[in-house]
C-alpha cells in the first residue's frame, strides 16, 4: 500500500528496471490515462521507452493505431482503461500494472489474464493506496492469488515536483491534470466496493500531489472528506489563471474569452453602480453592493451550469477540446446579452 502521490514515482522506478519488456498499465478513468501518458512522456525520465494510450474516449482509428503499434512493438507501455481488459490477445505482454483497482472487482482477473497467455510467464502487479489495504483480503476470499507485498524501488526523483513545473508552464497539461483528479474523485464515489474505497478516507491532499495540481479544484464531493486529508497538498505559488497553452491558437482563444469576461463583469458593475446613484437622487431605498452582489451570482451560476454541461460532453469524447474552448466563449457572450435584456426589460417597467 502506498500513498497516492507514490505511485507514479514507483511506476518510473519499475519501467527503469524492466527495459526491454512489454507491459500494460491500467488506470481508473480516460482523463488519468491522457494525463500519465503526457507526464510520463514529458517528465524526462524514460527517455527511449515508448507509451501508448488507449481509452474509450478517443476515436476508433486513434485506438487501432494505438493497439497495432503496441502489438508490433518489442517492448513499450500501454495505458488503458478497462477498455482494453477483455477482448483483446496481444502476445508477449511480460507483465501488468493495475495502478488503480477496477471499479468492478470482476475486471480484475481480466486485466490480470493479459499477461502469462499460452504458457509463458508474466507478473501482475496491484498498487493500493494505504486506506485500500482490505481490497487484498477481499480478493483473497474470492480465491484470487495474492502475494501480500512486492519489494519495489521508488525512483529518486521528485517525479510530483517535475509535472507540476510542467504544469506551471503549460496549459494542456493543467487541464489534463485537474481532469484527471475530477474524474477520479467522481469514479472513486461510484465504486463498487464502497465499503473499501471510502472517499472519507482518501488521501486527496496526496492525491493533488499525484496529479501535479498548483490548487486543489472546489468540489462537492470534499464536504464528505476530513479537512486533515487535505491539509497534506502541497501546491504551488503559481497562478493557475496565468498559466498559458503552448499552442497560440489555444491561447489567443483563452485570452478573448477573459478579456469578454472582465467586460462583462466591469459592465455590470458599472451599470449596478449607475442605478444606485439614479436611485438615491430619487431619494429611493437603494442597496447597491447587495444588489451587484445578486447580478454577479446569477451571473456566475450560469456561466458555472453552461461550463460544467460542455465538461461533461467533452469527457464523453462528444467534443474537442477546441471545441471546448469555442463553446464555453460563446456561452459567455450568450448569458452576457441575455442579462443585458433582462435589465432593459426591468428598467421599462420600473418607467411605466
């Protein structure tokens, strides 16, 4: 059993010794597999060794391409979802990782069965978090094999420190990182053996280090967690807001919509400052920052709803995140002219 925020830096040191060899590392959702892959490719710690991710998100031609490179392949990694746990006969896979558990205990001999195929020898390999270590016990009771615990070596480099400086400097990166930590706080809530995976018990400060993140994201899923297992995020100085993609397409749209944003915001501010002031010439009872305060919120809700709605097609692969990006500009520009009616239409009843 280890802490969250290990794991990744056993996975290293594990790859580092096995050279060479062909294996398969599965992880608990899509946006994890998107952002292993990238860190893992860009943390600069496994130079010559190739990886491969495969979900259930990406386009059918994207994942073939994916599986066919793997299975012609003489060594390299593949991260997957339980996309790739049934299925699928890939020969000469020395051993598997399951990083995360499966959300349905019965993946687990599946994804085990990937390895050891007509006769030859394979390892399988099961990384707990330490609130996780009944799972062991679980599995023994359903007469699944298990070796309490595997001697590992944890490589010597603060593998956290060097995603979160990539983090620091690149966006997609960002995103991939607070996706992933999203979609696993959400998983880790839907799983089937409740009474093991408690989300009361998870380590998310560790967690939030696992996954290179400057600011742990709100959520609501935290009410239920302990302030203490949070407490342990480390974090980062740098402003998440200032972090800019490296593609200027990407960026140019970001900055656009933060520029209409700050001019929405700016004109209702203004326009709520404008009423007071007509209101207390008119001698009337105003409350200007109470009533700024209501706009802004109502505002924020909706722009808050819009987002979280194209969030969630974008994990279900339904749109880019180009797309993304487009959506959630218009949106803003969409929710500012409906407000703009909405106070035109209030100042012609208050004159009639």
């Amino acid at each position: 059993d280890l802490s969250a925020g290990e794991k990744l830096e056993y996975l290293v040191q594990y790859l580092k010794d096995c050279p060479g060899e062909k294996g398969i590392v599965y992880l608990l959702t899509c946006a994890c597999v998107e952002f292993c892959a990238k860190a893992l490719k860009g943390c600069g710690l496994l130079d010559g060794h190739d990886i491969w991710p495969l979900h259930g998100r990406m386009k059918q031609s994207a994942r073939n391409a994916a599986l066919q490179s793997f299975e012609g392949a003489k060594s390299g990694v593949l991260l997957c979802t339980d996309v790739a746990a049934r299925g699928l006969d890939i020969p000469s896979v020395q051993w598997i990782i399951q990083l995360d558990p499966p959300q349905d205990p019965s993946f687990f001999i599946h994804r085990v069965g990937r390895t050891a195929r007509m006769g030859n020898a394979g390892r399988a390999l099961l990384f707990l978090n330490a609130n996780e270590e009944t799972y062991v016990t679980f599995l023994q009771k359903r007469k699944v094999p298990v070796t309490d615990r595997a001697e590992l070596k944890r490589c010597d480099e603060d593998l956290s420190a060097l995603v979160r400086k990539m983090n620091e400097t690149d966006r997609d990166m960002l995103d991939k990182s607070v996706r992933a930590f999203v979609t696993y706080i959400r998983a880790y809530t839907e799983h089937q053996c409740q009474y093991i995976f408690r989300l009361t018990e998870l380590d998310v400060g560790s967690l939030g280090d696992h996954f290179a993140l400057l600011r742990l994201p709100k959520m609501k899923e935290f009410k239920r967690v302990p302030s203490a297992l949070r407490d342990g995020f480390t974090g980062s100085t740098v402003d998440p807001s200032s972090v800019p993609y490296l593609d200027k397409n990407r960026e140019r749209q970001r900055k656009e919509k933060q520029r209409r944003e700050a001019e929405a915001r700016a004109k209702v501010q203004a326009e709520a400052s404008s009423s007071a002031r007509a209101g207390q010439g008119q001698g009337e009872r105003r409350l200007p920052a109470a009533r700024r305060r209501k706009v802004d919120a109502l505002q924020d809700d909706l722009e808050l709803e819009e987002d979280y709605r194209l969030f969630s097609m974008l994990r279900r692969g339904k749109i880019t995140e180009e797309e993304y990006d487009e959506r959630t500009m218009e949106s803003a520009k969409t929710i500012q002219k409906e407000m703009d009616k909405k106070r035109v239409k209030k100042k012609k009843r208050k004159r009639k």
